[in-house]
C-alpha cells in the first residue's frame, strides 16, 4: 500500500471508550485503529464504565469536557503511531445512540474562532462556555418518565407513538431531553429522538411543541438528512493543530447501530451487536416496486424503528438492552422491573417462573446463565419485529467486544440454532460502529465526484466489497455452528 493513499477517519464515541478506524479511501483496508477509555485514561472525570450515575433517581451523564479531552488524546495517538493526518480525505463516525449533547448560544462562535495553540478539551476553550450543560445525558439516563409519558398523551397512547415515531417514549431518547444543534441531524440518528416521523422522514410538529414549544423547529434548522453526504470541510483548528487537509470533508455522525449495520449487514442477516448494550439489528431495504404497497415495517412496545441512513424507504429495527456486557460481568437480574437479586425457573409445563432459592444455582454458573437468559429474550422478542414477508434470517453476525469470545460465540450459536459469523476485515477491526462510520464518509466523497450519487451499494461494488461473501476472500468469517444436542435445548 503507498503509503500516500488516501484515508477515511471513523470514530465511535461509545459508552466506555472513544474509539477510532483509519481506512484506506480505495480499498477499505483498515490501517490503524486507536482508543481512548474514560475510566482509565482520563481518570479525573471519575466515571465508572464511562458514566456518572446520580446525582438525581435514574440520570446517567458522561462529562462534556471528558469527551473533548478523549478527542485530543486519540489524535495525538494517531499522530503518534506514525499516521500523517493529512491523508485523511473525510472524517465520519458515530456515537451512543440517543446521547445529547446541549450547545450554548455560544458555540457557534467559539467552534468559529478554536486557538490551534490550545487542545480541544483545555478548560476556557471550548467548555464550559460553549455547553449550557456540563454533563451529557447517555443511553442508560432513565430519569425522564414523566416527560415520556407527556409526549405519549400528546399523540394519544404509547402505540400511537411507536407508528408515528418507530419507538414507544423512551427515557434515554433526545425529544424528552432536548437539545440545540449545530449541524444538520442524520435520518437514522433523528428516528432516536421521539422527534422523527419515521415513514415521512420529517419532524413531526406534534412532538416538536411537546417537546419544546415554537422556538424548537427553529433550533433543529432542516429535516433530517441522508447518511453519508458531505456537510462541509474541516475547520481550520483541525488544519492547523493537526495537519489535517483543508479539503477533508466532514460527514454527518449518527448511532453506533446505524453505522454497524452499514459496516456488517447484507439483506437477510441479523446482527447481535455485544457492546456494552447487546443490541439486535435487522436491517430492512426499501421496497423493490414503488408501484406495489409494501407491507409497513412494525412497531412494537419492546422495539424501536430507525431509518435506513444511506437507504431511502428501508428501515434497521433494533431490539436493546440496557443489561449487556455488564450483567455479563457482575451477573445480576434480568427481567425488567425487578430490583434484587432472584433466581427463576420454569415451572413443570413451562407456562409460568417461580422464584427458587439461588443456592439452585451455584454461583460458577451464573454467567452462562446471564448470558443464555439474555440470549433466549433476543431470541423470544426477536419474532415481533420480523414482517411476515421477510426471507428466513440467512446469517447472524456477531460485534463488539464480547464477540471475540469463543464460549460466547458458541452460545449464541446454540440459542438461536443458527451459524455465527463475524466481520473479518482486510486488517481486521472488531470496530464495527467506527468501521461503518468511515464507510459513511466514504460514501460521501464517492457520491460528492459523480454527475449521479450512486447508492452506497454501487459503491460497495466498486471496491468489490461483497458483505454477503463468506468464502476465505470475503469479509464475514463463519465462528461457529449450533451443536444439535446444546441447541434442542434452548427451543
Ligand atoms: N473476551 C471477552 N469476553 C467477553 N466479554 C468481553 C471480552 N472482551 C471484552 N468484553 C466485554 O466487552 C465490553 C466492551 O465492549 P465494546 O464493544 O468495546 O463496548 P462499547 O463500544 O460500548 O464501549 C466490556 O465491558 C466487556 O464486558
Ligand atoms: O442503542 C443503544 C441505546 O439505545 C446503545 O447501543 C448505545 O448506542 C450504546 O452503545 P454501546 O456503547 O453499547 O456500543
């Protein structure tokens, strides 16, 4: 590879750790992967698992400044391992989904006038003054309840909500903790506000004046727009402190479940996402006849409906749970709604739990458990958001961290009956979310050159990158198959 190819930056800011993927532009060959983790890197913050409960019943935030001095970090990292930052032609990525972000009146101002001399994250920069609150609501936040149930009555009844919006009111999502924005706002990152119409791709007024009165729509400037187009070149703090190109343009961000899907998914494959959320995406393309009705995607209580970013007309639907990596790592309860410690069992004829005693279940068992419990409500929820016309799922491809793990690929493979797989990129990168969010940029600059934009497939082809390809040359790699005597039990 010369080492003049040109480059894409994609980044995650996920809920314990920034991460980054540097891929080459041409052949999507990953290059350099980098990562900066909150507890223990910027210990100061004193987060835990990259979050700061409290003080409030149910606020889960991670400090604004944290994320701003993680930046700093990870590119003096890059530059560090010898990566010329001028290289990058396009910067793109994605974060938490439904994590917020509050700009001041301020910000545009100060984003305008950044010292190159000064880091991101020096206090007196760009925070505290640029922010009108110091501290970000996550995905894990639950302190809105009230406010959910408000924007449910305003459109008469949870249902009604999840046709509308693709989601019932859910605490963590941005409508309920709303924002002011800088930049235009990404369709499959609008479908995780409560905000979005999810069949128009439009805010819908309705909820913009429960949520924020007049001024609302306003703040929000334009509709939602597509994944993948190029919002505008780097700002000069970025030239002259890094070295980046002026002409690196810049692609919108959105959720880490928009762009893993654009990284992994093929039509017909599931993904279970093993971050520290364990999440289940299926991705839905848009209908192949505009003439004949398509069956609407559903909406359920238990799932939510986003927008297909770089796919007009196709939707991801996503299962999600709060309780993933760590449950796995401090086992603890799993039905909803429940605090404490209990054990169940299935009572003789399977229609109902009883409570036993946990000396049942000695303590070296409870991971699997944990994780087979998870598993099996996946794999029990997972029938709800299929539409009847779908294909059988063809494959179900495994990401995140926990998905290196071989017990765990096994298991996942036993519960649900079917092969795992696992993205085997030319390099190699677990790092779907930042992989997809380079892809994203990519697509962006290809579709910036051409008379005609080209679908982010045509793209795909024209590096020949085949997602549904399994063979040694392709990028999804086979982990494991069900073991039929383990796999008849979990039916
Ligand atoms: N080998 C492993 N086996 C099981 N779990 C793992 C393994 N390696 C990492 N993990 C889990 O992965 C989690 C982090 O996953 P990651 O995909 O990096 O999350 P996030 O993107 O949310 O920061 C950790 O909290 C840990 O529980
Ligand atoms: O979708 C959700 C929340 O709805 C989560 O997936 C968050 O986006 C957090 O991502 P990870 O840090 O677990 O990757």
């Amino acid at each position: 590879m010369p080492s003049s190819e040109a480059l894409l930056l994609g980044f995650d800011l996920s809920t314990q750790q920034l991460k980054a993927v540097l891929i080459t532009a041409h052949s999507l060959s990953v290059v350099h992967e980098a990562s900066v983790y909150y507890d223990t890197d910027l210990p100061s913050y004193g987060t835990s698992n990259g979050a700061i409960l409290g003080p409030d019943e149910g606020r889960v935030t991670s400090p604004v400044s944290m994320w701003l001095e993680a930046l700093d970090l990870i590119l003096e990292r890059i530059r560090t391992a010898g990566i010329d930052l001028g290289r990058v032609i396009g910067i793109g990525g994605a974060g938490q989904q439904h994590g917020s972000v509050y700009w001041s009146l301020d910000a545009p101002s100060l984003l305008a006038s950044l010292d190159p001399s000064k880091a991101l994250g020096a206090p007196g920069h760009l925070a505290p003054q640029a922010f009108s609150l110091p501290d970000a609501p996550i995905w894990q936040d639950s302190s809105t309840t009230v406010e959910c149930r408000g924007l449910e009555d305003a459109v008469g009844g949870s249902q009604a909500l999840s046709d509308l919006t693709g989601s019932r009111a859910f605490e963590l999502f941005t409508g309920v903790q709303i924002t002011r924005r800088i930049a235009p706002i990404e369709v499959s990152d609008a479908s995780g506000m409560s905000l979005m119409n999810i069949l128009a791709s439009r805010w819908e007024d309705t909820l913009l004046d429960a949520c924020g009165g007049p001024e609302l729509r306003a703040k929000l400037e334009s509709e939602p727009v597509l994944g993948g187009s190029a919002l505008g070149k780097v700002g000069t703090w970025w030239v002259q402190r890094w070295e980046f190109s002026p002409e690196c343009i810049i692609a919108p961000f959105t959720g880490d479940n928009p762009t893993t899907v654009v990284a992994l998914s093929a039509h017909g494959d599931a993904i279970l996402s093993l971050c520290t959320s364990t999440t289940l995406h299926l991705s839905i393309p848009p209908p192949l006849s505009t003439v004949v009705p398509s069956t609407p995607p559903k909406c359920t209580m238990t799932s939510h409906l986003l927008a297909h970013p770089v796919a007009p007309g196709g939707y991801i639907a996503m299962l999600c749970y709060k309780n993933g990596a760590l449950a796995r790592e401090r086992p603890e309860i799993i039905p909803p709604n429940i605090t404490g410690e209990f054990f169940f069992k299935p009572d003789a004829g399977v229609t109902s739990m009883a409570a036993v005693p946990e000396v049942v279940f000695p303590p070296f068992s409870h991971p699997r458990e944990i994780l087979e419990s998870q598993l099996l409500s996946i794999k029990l929820r997972v029938v709800d958001i299929v539409l009847p016309s779908a294909p059988p799922l063809h494959r179900l491809v495994l990401a995140g961290r926990a998905s290196s793990n071989t017990v765990i690929q096994q298991v996942v493979a036993d519960v649900f009956g079917s092969s795992t797989y696992i993205a085997e990129r030319k390099a190699g990168t677990h790092e779907a979310a930042a992989f997809g969010g380079a892809l994203l940029t990519w697509y962006a600059w290809w579709g910036n050159i051409r008379v005609e934009r080209g679908t982010f497939e045509d793209m795909m082809e024209e590096v020949h990158c085949d997602r549904h390809n399994t063979d040694e040359n392709g990028q999804i790699r086979s982990l494991a198959e069900p073991d039929v005597e383990a796999a008849r039990v979990y039916i």
